[in-house]
C-alpha cells in the first residue's frame, strides 16, 4: 500500500514538472519574466527613413519566446533600428535607416542580458 502511494506521488509530481516544462518553452511560463505581465510581445518597429543597412546578430542563452522578445525590445529601442528575432536560429535580424555601430547592438543585446557569438 505504501509503494502505491508513493508511486502515485511520483506520478503526479511528474506530471506538473512535464506542464511547467510545456509552458516554459511556449514563452508562457515565468522563465525570463513571461507569465506575470500579459502580452509581452513587442510591437512591430517600422524605420523613419528608407533602410540602408541589415546586419545578423548570432546570440546565445535565449531559451524562451520571452528571452527572445526581451532582445527585440532591447535592439528596437536603439533609434534607427529594427529587428526580428529567430529564437529557433538564435538570431536576429536588424535592419537600420542610419549609421549604428556594431558596439551599440552587442552592447544591447547584452544589456538584457545575453551574449553576441557574431555579427555579420
């Protein structure tokens, strides 16, 4: 009888470790500040003037949806920039209407708190 419920205990537990799991890598769990705010998705940035430059950005320690819009805040609050972020490819994408030195965007994206591999 005490093996039963114990394993019954272990099963259960399990099973909440499996949904938290779940949600953590949908982005809707509390990993990275998701879950506590609602729609944290950041809005589309458009660019002032015509687009004069792109530039790919290999990041790392993004494991999350919400890891991968705190990194598009961070590079769409540099004025002349805009970027999509790949979570899947560990990416973004960063289109600009200005002169922005590469500095600049390492420098944002480890501000939120990841790190640059390349840029390209």
């Amino acid at each position: 009888m005490v093996d039963a419920v114990i394993i019954l205990i272990v099963v259960v537990l399990l099973i909440f470790a499996l949904k938290g799991s779940i949600k953590h890598f949908k982005g809707e769990g509390a990993c990275c500040g998701g879950g506590s705010v609602p729609d944290r998705k950041p809005k589309a940035k458009t660019l002032d003037g015509p687009v004069i430059g792109r530039r790919t950005i290999k990041i790392s320690g993004m494991h999350c949806q919400n890891c991968a819009n705190s990194v598009t805040r961070a590079l769409n609050a540099i004025d002349g920039v805009a970027a999509k972020v790949n979570l899947r490819q560990n990416c973004a994408e960063v289109s600009y209407d200005r002169a922005v030195d590469e500095i600049e965007l390492k420098q944002a994206v480890e501000k939120a708190g990841y790190e640059v591999v390349s840029i390209s």
